[in-house]
C-alpha cells in the first residue's frame, strides 16, 4: 500500500490549550477516548520520551509500538515508528495552539499497511485517521471533567 499522509486541524471553542494537551498525551486514557483504541500501554519512560504500545482494532487487532517525544513548552508531540505486526510505517504528531479563549488542535499522520489488504480495509482505515481522530475530543467532556494527569511529564 502507497503510505497515507494526513493532516487536520480542530478549532475547540473555550477550551484552555494546556488542558487539551493534558488529554492527547493521557495514552491510558485513549481507550476511553477513540474506540478503536483497546488498549494503551507506556513501555518505557525516557525523560520527555515515551514507548507506548497501542491495541488497535479498526478492521483487525494490531499492536502498533510508537515512541512518542512531548515538548510540554510548545504543546506538542511527534511519535515515531517502533514496531507492528501488520503497520509498515507510522509517524506524526499532535500540536495545541492557543488562540484567545479556544485552543487549535493539529494532528498529522503518516502510515503505511503491511501485505496485500483490500481496499475495503485501506479505506476504513484511512477514514478512521482522517476524520475521527481530531474530532472525538469534545469540548463538554473537556470543560466539565477534565482528565488529570496523575505525574507530570518533565
């Protein structure tokens, strides 16, 4: 399969930049967050550098490895590819930008799928990163009980 590149960007009214932050770096919460995450698992701790193993089922269960950078300063994060058994390729990212009172978030991705998957599943998979992922974060779950990290990422 040819790799995907995506791109989007969300606007989340009134919601504070920091606090969007805190909910796209809980990787033990991204069950919770995007079903199709099942489960999320922090390997390795470096750090600014996480290890994180996700349990994904879009079409089939795969276990995708990422290390995942933060730059808390800058609001954002850039994973790269570790591991998979059916994932080539993964790297990306996260950026929370303020803007007044509301926060832009970006996410970016760049994949590819091992062996010869029909289109059927490239095309699942393709909208599951293009249009939900920016888009489950929703602003009255964030504004009335925020996520809180329980140890800050230094």
């Amino acid at each position: 399969m040819l790799p995907k590149h995506i791109s989007r960007e969300k606007i989340l009214r009134n919601c504070p930049p920091e606090l969007v932050y805190q909910v796209v770096t809980d990787y033990a919460a991204y069950p919770r967050l995007f079903a199709e995450f099942k489960e999320a698992l922090i390997r390795e701790r470096i750090g600014s550098r996480l290890r994180v193993e996700f349990v994904v089922q879009i079409v089939l269960k795969t276990h995708v490895v990422v290390d995942v950078n933060h730059d808390s300063a800058a609001l954002s994060t850039r994973w790269t590819f570790v591991g998979s058994d059916i994932v080539k390729q993964c790297e990306g990212g996260w950026k929370v930008i303020a803007s007044g009172d509301d926060s832009r978030l970006r996410f970016t991705s760049h994949m590819s799928v091992a062996g010869m998957i029909p289109s059927l599943m490239v095309n699942k998979i393709s909208r599951f990163k293009a249009c939900r992922t920016p888009v489950v974060i929703k602003i009255p779950v964030l504004t009335i009980s925020p996520m809180r990290r329980k140890q800050p990422l230094s």
